[in-house]
C-alpha cells in the first residue's frame, strides 16, 4: 500500500471517526441568568478541576428575555442541557414535557433532599416525582428604621398582626408627613403572605381529572372563604387609616423614600440588604430586619431558583453530576460567598458568613415556613387576576365576599381543561381550508382589477416580481395567514411542543373576548387614549411647525432638534424621566401645584390620572416627529399664494384658513392616519410606567395581547386578539379615506 492510498484510508476515518465525540460526551451546556449567569463560571472551574475531562459553557441570560429565550429552545429543540429556572415556571415547561424526572438519579444519590427547606422542596416536586433541585432561595421580611421605631416607643419590632397595627399608627403619628408602611396594592405575593399567615389555602383540592373542576366535598373553592375577607380587611385598615398609601406607591422610589422616612417599613427579599449597604451607606446602624408579623400561624413567600435538567439532554449521567455538585451543602455555602444568594440547604447555613449574620436571621427564621405557589402551569395567570381582585376590593369597587367569588370563578375558568380531540387529517384539512379563504379573495381581488383597467398579464413583469413577492410571503404573508388561523384554535402552553393538543374552537377566542372585563377595559382605554392623544398631538405638532417657520424666529435649527430628540430617545430613557417628574414625594408637577396651594396628586396610581398622564407623556414624546413633516410642507408652499392674498387686504387668520390649512391637506391627512395608526397600538407607555393599573385603568388592548400571547402563552386568544385590533385599525383607516375624498370634492 502506497503512502497515498494510507493517507487517504487515514482522513476517510477521521472523517467518518471524529475524535471529538468523546470531548463531546464530556461537555455540558449550562444556562444561567442574571447576576448568576456571570458568576456560575466560578463554579463550573470548580467543577472542572475535579472532574478532569470535563467541560462546562456556560451561557449567560438577561432575566428579561430568559422566557421566551427557553421557550424558544425547548420549541426548536435546543435546549442545553441544564438550566436556573425561576420556581413559578417550573410547572409551565413541566407542561410542555421538556423537564426530565429526577426520581431515578436521587435513588441512586447521597444527595439529602430532606435537608432542603420544605418551600423549596414543593417548588420542585409533582405528584411525588421531582423536576429539579433548589438552588437558591429567597423569602420576605420586613425592612425597618429603627431609629424612626424607637421615636415612636418601639425598640422591638413587633411579631404578631395586632401590634403590628399599633405600631404603624404610633409610627405614622411620630413623624412629620409620610407613611408608616409601603404596602401595594397589587403585589399577589405579599397578599398571598398575609392570606397564608391567616390560614387560608390557595389550590389545596386536587381538580377532578376529566374536567378541571373543585370537587363538592367541603372543599369546593380554590380559595378558603371567610379567610379571604379577614386578610382584605386586616390589610384595608392600612389603606383606610393612610398608614399606606392607596395611591402613589407605585410611583414612589423606595430607597429614597426609605431614607426620607416617607416608607419607614417595607417588605421585601434578601437582594436589598446589598441594595441598602451600597446605595444608602448614611443609613447603616439605623435600619434592621425582622420576621413577618406572623397571623394565626407564620408564613412568608418561597422564592429563588432551581436547576433543571432537559429531556433532550444527551449527557444526562453527567448532567446529574454537576447538579448534585451544585444542590450539596459544601458548593451551597461557596456560592454564597460568591453571590449573595440564600442557601437552599439547612446546613449550609452553619457556615459563619450567615449564622453570624444578624439581618440574615430573619431570612433564615422565615425560609422554615415560606411556602411556594402552588404548581399549576396556569400559575402567572392565577397571579395576574390574585392582583385584579385584590386591588378591586382593597379600592372599594367591590366587597371582599365578591372579589373572591369573583376570582374563584376565574381561577376555575382558568384551570379547566379542554378534553376535545381532532385528528390530524381533520386539522391538516381545516388549515389548509382557513389558509385558502385569504390567499382566494386576494386572487379574486387582482383578477378584478385587472378586468377594471384592461390589463393583461405580463410574465416579465411577474419574473422580475416574483423576488420580492417570495421575500413577503415568507416574512409577512404566512405569518399573517398563520396568525388567523391560530385565533381559531385554542393554542396554549401544552400545546407549544405538542401540536396533537391543539384543536380547532371556531369562534369561541373572539367570543369570549367581548366577555372578558380585562379586554374590553383595555379596548376602552385604547380608544380613549387614540381620540385624545391624536388631536392634541397633531394639533400641538401644527403649532410648533407654525412657530418654527414664522419670520420672526431664530435659531431654528436648534428648536427642530430639540422638538425631535424625544422622538429618538429610548422610551426607558423617557419612562425614567417622566417616572420622576409623577414622582408624589419629589416629582417637579407635585412641585408646582405645591408653590399654586393645590394638593400634590398621586399621577400614575390615581386611575383618574393614570391615562392622561400616559397621554400626556406620548404627546410629549412623539409630537416632534410631526412637527418636523409639517414644517417641510409649510416651507413647500409657495410665497406666491401668500403676496397675493396679503394684496387682497387678508389677515394673519385669512392666510391661514384660506392658503395654509387647503395646502396642508394631505400632509395632515398622512399625520392624522399615521399618528392614529400609533396610537391604537400603544403599548410602551403602560408596559413600563404603570403595567397597565391600577384597577385596569391603563391596560391597552396590545398590553393585554402580550400577557396573553408572551406571559400567559395563550397564543389562540392573543391571535383573535391582534385581528380584533386590525379590524378596529382597519375601520378608523377607512374612514379617514372616505373624509379626505369628501374633502378633496368639496375643495
């Protein structure tokens, strides 16, 4: 054999034999996110050194799109091989199948699952089998001054309900102004603390399996009554008696007000001890933690993360491995000292770093008995309407008795599972069927066109069109179609990696919208903020491009940017601003009223307030952007029209209503249709600034769309959704075209 023909046998091989398949079966892909997607690369090098052989990569996720960014995976099956997950959506990827049980590798472990703590516990166990394994925890306790305490006669904070409603009067009344506790309205964690502490149960009842349902057995309601009602009213007489506020806490930012005294207690997690010893170092010494006032019996909220492992895995046996590493009390107490985060392991808290730790005390008093939400796939949009009916009732828009049966019935609604089967030849069809109505009356459309003009078909014409066309059915024309066809099935979160569970409703998604109060709160405060917000908008855009062009002003320049740099501006960048001056403690509107003898107004929690102040605030952002179309229509007039109607003996006012405005036709009629366009869409303003509260009172129809569609992956309702609101788009389009014709006849 020739040294050719040994070369050739040599890279066939190694082609065919890659060495790096066992480099391959020793490497793990591991996500993380946040602070701890940077720092996990600590304890993967750990890992490494005492596994020779083995590589971790890590991946680093922000929080914001980690979600989606797992859904994605999970979908595309690309899924790594471990992930952090938060304990609220364990049982959502549960749902779509892609976690692995755990049972098989804890068996054969000598891994101690009954040293974690028993919150962290039940956020990873199903039915008895376990998903993942805790990695860290959190839970909430009080931060309080204890300085502005022992003005007020208390040098122990207090442990139980009662004294604690005492101390936040004798708080409350020995301080100038302010509060005595920050206490939202619309938090269902802290709710849920205080509905636990008071020996209510949320979800105990196992749902009948056939239909979802609460059995009639004494247990006939997911939520305990009478215990709902006591815990609304206990948490009332805060808001009733101004020890907090029922408006303006929402746009309060609480370390400021902390320091101030403003807020001179607060719940919150162990992330803010950090928080507070940094940003506030002039507070160290007079503030303090402490354990929940504890009601019938003591209970706070379980948070933090867990670490799971994905059923597509390939390197489960080693996937195991680095968990258990990560779950043990030893690699616990060294993560730690790294992050900051709370062991879930009871003994990891020996070590000196926490056991010593006085502000980390009550942490470790309340992880005892913090309990997690229950497991239920639906559980974000359980929690979304816990927050609708608490603030409802803490408002005085309904009873307590009514809040909860109320939201029994939308939690039963919510739980309640579709048993309806289709086949695939059935589905396949339907599709196909829905998929050809569009792409019918779009050929049935063009062939009447062209009969209209007499046109005949040009194949030239249609090759050089094919190109583009292609592009746009891939990327907008399918999608759109697809779209449609999802609004009339019931695609949801079970059906996201299993297509046999969705099934064709018809109808039933845009029924059911014009019966849901949420959407058709948001349908009107969507039509409320486009009939106000386009008229002063285009109206101020006129004004401003008027003044920009008259004679008489200077440095134009300088004005045309400065009117158009909101336009540009990041709406973050524009929410953190606006944020301040709606600030009711510092904002410069308070301010103001202040210096005229008016009372300071709590802008974004006030549900009177909260939608003209987000109107105002897109007003001031986006009117720039047709100040600047409006100002290069009026310089396109000609000054012909003008000399000629100033020959007449016209005044400023004539010249406007007679040359200015007729020639300003179709440039408004473009601002008007575009800016009403924007406005029925609007979304940013509510997402940031107030998350469509309080009361609903700033939920938008495309806000409530992306809870449904990216929160809550109802993808079905949220498509009917976006095709109501095209229609709604469609209809005021419409209408504009047939005024500006009329316009145009009578002109």
């Amino acid at each position: 054999m020739t040294f050719k023909n040994t070369l050739a046998i040599a890279v066939l091989l190694f082609l065919c034999h890659p060495p790096k398949a066992d480099a391959q079966s020793r490497q793990l892909t591991v996500w993380a996110m946040g602070a701890e997607g940077k720092l996990i690369r600590q304890a993967a090098e750990i890992f490494e050194r005492r596994n020779p052989g083995v590589k971790i990569v890590t991946q680093a996720i922000p929080w914001t799109g980690a979600h989606e960014k797992l859904v994605t995976a999970v979908v595309g099956d690309m899924a790594p091989d471990i992930s952090q997950m938060g304990t609220t959506w364990m049982p959502e990827f549960r749902a779509m199948n892609a976690l692995e049980p755990l049972n098989g590798f804890i068996s054969s472990s000598a891994l101690d699952t009954g040293d974690f703590f028993p919150g962290a516990r039940e956020s990873n166990v199903h039915r008895e089998q376990w998903y993942g394994l805790p990695w860290y925890v959190d839970t909430r306790v009080m931060f309080y001054r204890t300085d502005l305490a022992a003005q007020a006669g208390y040098n122990k904070f207090p442990e139980d309900w009662e004294e604690f409603y005492k101390f936040s009067r004798a708080l409350k009344r020995s301080k100038n102004g302010g509060y005595a506790f920050a206490l939202p309205t619309n938090d269902w964690q802290i709710f849920l603390m205080f509905y636990w502490q008071n020996g209510g149960e949320l979800l105990k009842a196992t749902p009948v399996p056939y239909q979802g349902l609460w059995p009639s057995d004494g247990q006939s309601a997911p939520l305990t009554a009478g215990k709902f009602e006591e815990t609304i009213a206990y948490l009332k007489r805060f808001f009733d008696e101004k020890l907090a506020p029922l408006e303006g806490g929402h746009d309060t930012d609480l370390l400021t007000a902390f320091e101030s005294g403003y807020f001179p207690v607060f719940i919150s997690g162990p992330w803010m001890i950090s928080e507070l010893e940094i940003s506030k170092p002039q507070l160290n010494g007079r503030w303090a933690t402490a354990p929940l006032p504890a009601g019938k019996k003591r209970a706070s909220f379980m948070g933090g993360c867990n670490l799971v492992m994905f059923k597509s895995s390939p390197r489960k046996a080693l996937a195991w491995q680095f968990m258990e590493f990560m779950a043990g009390p030893e690699m616990q107490a060294k993560w730690y000292a790294a992050s900051g985060d709370l062991p879930s392991s009871r003994k990891a808290w020996s070590v000196p770093s926490l056991s010593g730790n006085p502000r980390l005390a009550s942490f470790r008093k309340e992880l005892d008995t913090a309990k997690a939400p229950p497991q239920v796939p639906e559980w974000e949009n359980i929690a979304g309407n816990i927050n609708d009916a608490v603030e409802e009732a803490v408002f005085g828009k309904v009873t307590a008795q009514a809040a909860r049966e109320k939201l029994s019935a939308r939690i039963e609604k919510i739980l309640v599972k579709s048993e309806r089967q289709q086949s695939a030849a059935f589905k396949i069809a339907l599709s196909l069927l829905l998929f050809m109505v569009p792409v019918c009356a779009v050929v049935l459309y063009l062939r009447g066109r062209r009969a209209s003009v007499g046109g005949k078909c040009q194949p030239i014409a249609i090759l050089f069109l094919l190109p583009a066309v292609l592009i746009l059915a891939v990327f907008l024309f399918i999608p759109i179609v697809a779209s449609f066809i999802a609004s009339m099935t019931n695609w949801n979160m079970y059906g996201v990696n299993d297509w046999t569970k969705i099934v064709f409703v018809g109808l039933e998604n845009y029924v059911g919208l014009f019966g849901d109060p949420v959407f058709l709160a948001g349908l009107r405060n969507t039509l409320v903020f486009a009939f106000i917000g386009v008229p002063v908008s285009v109206a101020l855009s006129l004004a401003m491009a008027l003044a920009l062009n008259a004679q008489i002003l200077r440095a134009k320049a300088f004005f045309r940017v400065a009117y158009f740099i909101p336009v540009i501006t990041t709406m973050v960048a524009v929410a953190i601003i606006w944020r301040w001056l709606y600030n009711p403690e510092f904002g410069l509107f308070n301010l103001a009223l202040e210096r005229l003898g008016l009372p300071a107004q709590s802008w974004l929690s006030n549900r009177w307030l909260a939608l003209p102040s987000l109107i105002l605030m897109a007003v001031w952002k986006g009117f720039g952007y047709n100040t600047i179309i409006f100002v290069a229509a009026l310089q396109s007039i000609p000054d012909s029209l003008y000399e000629s109607i100033a020959l007449d003996g016209a005044n400023s006012r004539q010249e406007f209503w007679y040359i200015t405005l007729p020639m300003l036709r179709n440039t408004a009629f473009f601002v008007i249709v575009m800016t009403t366009i924007g406005y029925l869409q609007f979304f940013a303003e509510p997402y940031i600034m107030t998350g469509g509260g309080p009361l609903n009172s700033t939920m938008s129809v495309v806000l409530y769309m992306y809870q449904q569609g990216f929160k809550f992956y109802n993808l079905g309702y949220a498509s009917a959704m976006a095709y109501i609101l095209f229609g709604l788009i469609f209809a005021f389009t419409t209408l504009q075209f047939r005024v500006q014709k009329k316009l145009e006849r009578t002109f």
